[in-house]
C-alpha cells in the first residue's frame, strides 16, 4: 500500500540511522532495535508517535505494537 510505503520511507529519513531497522510488508511497518531494550522500545515508541502526529498522516489510522523490547509494528488500519 502507497501510503504505508511512504510513511516508512519517512520514518527511515527520520529515525532509519538511529540504531534500528525498518521493513514494511501490506499494511504492516516493522521497525526491529538493534539495542533492544524496554527504554530503547519505549524511546521509540514515543519519537514515531511524535513523528506520526507532526506529519500529515492521522495517528488514529495507525496501531502502534510490537514485543515491549526489540520490535516495534505499525499497522495500517485506516480505510
């Protein structure tokens, strides 16, 4: 999907160099830690929510997941 797409390719310019990795699949963006940890999983989670929110696309389209340590999903839910 075009707009997962290109809000990965976003968030890759964005956080991409800092110490993780992000793939996308469907309607799915995974972003893997390459320091996992519950404050790195944390730090994360809050810098894309913030991303997201200052960006043109709408937080409540998008659950925010993943294992609380090395994974984090960002599922597509709008319509």
């Amino acid at each position: 999907m075009k707009l997962v797409e290109d809000l990965a390719e976003e968030l890759y310019e964005s956080i991409g160099e800092d110490e993780c990795t992000i793939e996308t699949e469907d309607n799915i963006i995974t972003i893997y830690l390459d320091l996992p940890d519950t404050e790195n999983y944390i730090s994360f989670v809050n810098t894309i929510e913030r991303f997201i929110v200052k960006s043109r696309y709408d937080i409540e389209d998008f659950e925010i997941d993943g294992d609380y340590e090395g994974q984090i999903d960002i599922v597509y839910e709008g319509e």
